[in-house]
C-alpha cells in the first residue's frame, strides 16, 4: 500500500522554445492539437447552438401574451438557419482538409433537422414544430460538445521524395 510520501511528485511541464508542451503531457491539450479550419469549426458550432437556444424563449415569450416575440422568433429561425448551413461549409472545409467526414455528416442532419422546423413552423405544424425542436437543440449541443472534446488536427503536408534528395 503506498503512502503520500511514497508517491513520485509529477513531473513539471515542459515547453519548447516556441512555447509547445514537451514530455510526458505534450499533445493531451485538445486545442494544441486543433488547426484553424477545425477551430473555425467549433467556433460556428458554439454560436449556431447558442442561437438556436434563444428560440425556446422566443417562443415562450409569445407564449405568454407578448405578441411582438413572434417576430424575434422569426428572426432568430432565419438567423439559425444561416448559421445552419455556415456551420454546414466550415464542417464540408474540415472533411476535405482534415480528412473528417462525421462532423459534416453530423452537421448535415442538424440542418436538415432545421429546415424540417423552420418549414413546419412556418406551416404552422406545432405537432411537428415542437417536439423536432427540442430534439434538435439537443442533438446541437451533443454536437458541439464533440467538436470540442475531439482534437481536430491541421493536415500535415504530404512528404515527397524530392524534398529528401535536396
């Protein structure tokens, strides 16, 4: 059984003269490991969700007699789904930079998920409305807690025998 005093303290962490971890932690911190196009990515992500959960209060305030919030309620589904399909051209840039297909199929599904609401919400469908709504804010934020748990890295240049002969 080992004791406190036993134990062998951490070792301190290391950093490179450019500031990068070295040792036995280099690499465990998810945004070291993550290149622009996927930090665009969670960028547009967090936004889009954080949108898209101001329409439940929207809603609830014309829900509660205050007609005007009908109109910010329209505002923010037209601002929703913009991010929608931004979100939708960042996802198809980490696909084909990063060589990452599930964000963009994930993303894929949300907004075809949001475009179901947005026209049944115009339609006037609240038995579809409603319930696709919640289910869609939540896989939004399932979404965008993957993005942000899962290290997106930059591609790295493929290496040609050229270079290794100069």
């Amino acid at each position: 059984m080992a004791t406190a005093a036993h134990q062998t303290p951490p070792e301190p962490e290391a950093r490179s003269a450019t500031g990068e971890r070295t040792g036995p932690r280099a690499g465990t911190d998810p945004e070291e490991r993550t290149g622009p196009a996927g930090r665009t990515l969670r960028a547009v992500a967090a936004v889009h969700t954080a949108a898209a959960f101001g329409q439940p209060v929207f809603a609830g305030v014309y829900l509660s007699g205050d007609y005007d919030a009908l109109g910010w309620h329209t505002v923010g589904a037209n601002a929703v789904t913009a991010l929608g399909y931004l979100q939708l051209v960042a996802a198809l840039v980490v696909w084909i930079r990063l060589r990452r297909s599930w964000p963009a199929a994930a993303t894929l599904a949300a907004v075809a998920a949001e475009t179901a609401q947005y026209v049944a919400g115009t339609e006037g469908a609240l038995w579809l409305h409603l319930p696709l709504g919640v289910a869609t804010i939540a896989g939004l934020a399932v979404l965008t807690i993957a993005l942000w748990r899962t290290p997106l890295p930059p591609r790295r240049p493929l290496r040609r025998e050229d270079d290794d002969r100069a």
